[in-house]
C-alpha cells in the first residue's frame, strides 16, 4: 500500500537535529549576536576574560570576527600580537578581520538545523550555563526520536497500551465500520487509493511506561529489522 508523500507545512519547520554550540557574545550598540567560537580560538588566551563583560582591562586582546566557507561568522579572542590578529589586520586572512564590535563575554546556544538546510543553524536558546544549554538540547534531541508504542492485543481484543513517552493512538478496522456505523461508534474516512472508503475506529492514549516499553523492544532483533518488517506487511 502506498503513503501519500508528506510535505511541511508553512510555519512548520521539520528539524532533524539539534546542537550545543560554545559562542562569544558580540555587541553591536545595544544589538547582541551570539558567535560561535572559532576553532583557532586557544583556549588560555580565553579563560582570563571568560566571566568578563568586556576588554576594556584588558588592551592586549581583540576580537577577531572571521567568516566561513558556508557564511556563517565565527568569533575568537587574540592576543595583539597573535598569528590570528597580525594576518587578519594586515589583511593575510581575507576571512578575519579585527572587529570593532564588543566584546560581552561568553555563552552557550542550542540550535537547531531544519531538513534540507545543513549550514544555517536556527537559535533556539541561549545560556550563560553550558548545564541548562545542554539539558534543553538533550530535551529536544529526544523528541526527533521515534515514539514507541506496544500496542497488547488477544484474540483482536486490546489488552494494554503502553508507550515510551505520551502517545495517542488511532487503531482502524475497515471489517467493523457497518457494525460501528449500526451502534453509533466511532467510523473514519479514507480518501486514499488502496484504503477501504470507512473503518471502524477505536482512540486509545497510552500511559507512558518507558522499562515496559524498552522491555518488549529489547526482543526485537534490531530496530531497523523491525521497521522492515513493518514496511513489507504495509
């Protein structure tokens, strides 16, 4: 039987992961943009102005902004007399150049990238706790996995629902559609090819019991043996 193909809907962006990323908060007037920090950072010339808000004691140092092959800014703290400084102010580094933005310490982000779209990072949050920005980013990452429902059954007759986290679930028989249409019980529609035109429906929410879910899951081979399994029956 086949699907009909799915497509977003406008304002419904379809992520398919989600990040922590370490930034330097850049002030540009009373504007703030949160930059991930440059990979050519070294990590000592930073830690002394980690907790600061700003060089202002510090003269020595300078904000570097450079660009990326896929556009996106990336910021670095240097020294003055720095192998990134000295090439970015004498225009060696045509990606870099010594900013005259402020400097206004350091965060952490989380952001997420949409379907199709790899290199244009979307910021969800921002933090001055790496904790709270990864305990947010592990929150969303779960939520781009599968729910998992087992769905116990006799006979026909449901016994049990259970799932790792809150689901509902629609369970659809097209043999009782007339028995359910004769007593008043709930009937769905189907206008896709190679659907029955009714069925016979029956809503259930699951209680969310994650060790009896990963219990019964754990006997399966593997899950992309069970979700080939799944696709041939369909």
């Amino acid at each position: 039987m086949n699907f009909p193909a799915q497509t977003n809907q406008p304002g419904q962006p379809k992520y398919v992961r989600f990040e922590v990323q370490h930034c330097l908060r850049v002030m540009y007037g009373i504007d703030s943009q949160y930059l991930p920090v440059d990979q050519r950072q070294v990590a000592a010339v930073l830690e002394p102005v980690s907790s600061v808000q700003s060089l202002d004691d510090h003269p020595n140092l300078s904000l570097i902004i450079s660009q990326q092959p896929n556009g996106v800014e990336h910021a670095l703290i240097d020294h003055c007399d720095g192998d990134v400084y000295l090439a970015a102010d004498a225009g060696q580094d045509p990606n870099s150049v010594v900013s005259m933005a402020r400097f206004a310490g350091e965060a952490w982000r989380v952001v997420g990238y949409e379907e199709g779209f790899p290199d244009e990072p979307y910021q969800m949050m921002v933090s001055d706790s790496l904790l709270a920005a990864q305990t947010m980013c592990n929150g969303l990452q779960a939520l781009l996995k599968p729910v998992r429902v087992v769905l116990g059954m006799n006979g026909g007759a449901q016994q049990f629902i259970c799932s790792d986290r809150a689901a509902e679930l629609l369970v659809m028989d097209s043999a009782y559609a007339e028995l359910n249409k004769e007593n008043g019980s709930l009937v769905i529609s189907s206008p896709y090819v190679g659907h029955m035109d009714e069925y016979a429906g029956e809503h259930y929410r699951s209680t969310p019991l994650t060790e009896m879910v990963q219990h019964f899951w754990d006997q399966i081979p593997g899950p992309e043996a069970g979700s080939q399994e799944a696709s041939q029956r369909v």
